[in-house]
C-alpha cells in the first residue's frame, strides 16, 4: 500500500467528486438538472456577502469575468437576481432568490444523506475522526464559507 503525498491527495480529490458527483446526479433528478458543484460554491459566496462580481471573483479565487459569467448563468437559471444599489445607481448587487434557496436547502439534505451513508458503511466514529483530522490540518474555514445566521435546515 502506498503512502504518498500524491496518493493522498488523489484521495480527498476522489472523496470530493464522489460526493460532488452524487450530488449533481440526485439534483437533477429532484428537478435542479442545471447546477454544477461551482454554482453551489458562488451561491455560498453570495450568501455569506460577495454582492457584486468583484467581491464574488475575490471569494472564488477567479477573475471578474469568470464571476460574472456565473453571476450571468446562474441568473439565467432564476438562482440570483440582480439589482440595481439602491446607495449607487451605477452598482449592480446579487442577491439570492427563493428558488436559490431552495437550492441550497435541498444540496444542504443531500449531503446530510451522503454522510449518513458513509457514516452507515465505514462507522460514524471512523467519518468524525477523517472530519477531525481534515480540520485540523486544513483549518475549519478553509473551505466553508460562513453564512452567518444561516442554517439550510431552518428554510
């Protein structure tokens, strides 16, 4: 059995699309066919404050174009609308609609469901120690982006 780094690696990146890709597929069939695992992160980004393509870009680690490119999909799909500031008219802001928020509340259950699901093959002991472990080395807002106030199970 190997024990490099390289092989580490490749195992959190296959736990991620796992998990990703299992996500996207029972989307589509609850009716969501339309979202990749990037809009779940920019409606994170907007929820927890990034309102305009710049602050969103900033929050994504991509350019202002890529932003705004999903700011421009995701409207297309009704998950955001944009607005214009009511403080500066010449300012745009994002904001989520209710059927983003549908959205989320319903990836939010399916990635309780997920780990249920692991939970129930590999022990919950065993998921809470990789859990630990992960925030521990990568820090507990390293990927998450805090939604303060927000609880996908209170919607």
């Amino acid at each position: 059995m190997s024990r490099s780094g390289a092989d580490l690696a490749l195992l959190l990146l296959g736990g991620f699309r796992v998990l990703a890709d299992r996500a996207s597929a029972e989307l589509a069939v609850r009716g969501y066919e339309d979202v990749r695992p990037v809009h779940d992160f920019a409606l994170r980004a907007i929820m927890s404050g990034a309102d305009s393509a710049s602050e969103l870009g900033r929050r994504m680690a991509v350019t202002k174009q890529a932003a705004a490119k999903t700011i421009a999909t995701l409207e297309e799909r009704n998950y955001v609308l944009r607005e214009v500031d009511p403080l500066d008219k010449r300012c745009m802001r994002i904001r989520i609609t209710d059927h983003g928020l549908a959205l989320l509340r319903t990836g939010e259950e399916l990635f309780d469901e997920m780990r249920a699901q692991w939970e129930a093959e590999s022990g919950a002991d065993t998921i809470a120690a990789v859990e630990n472990a992960l925030r521990r080395l990568v820090g507990v807002n390293a990927i998450r982006i805090d939604m303060p106030g927000w609880d996908a199970r209170d919607l």
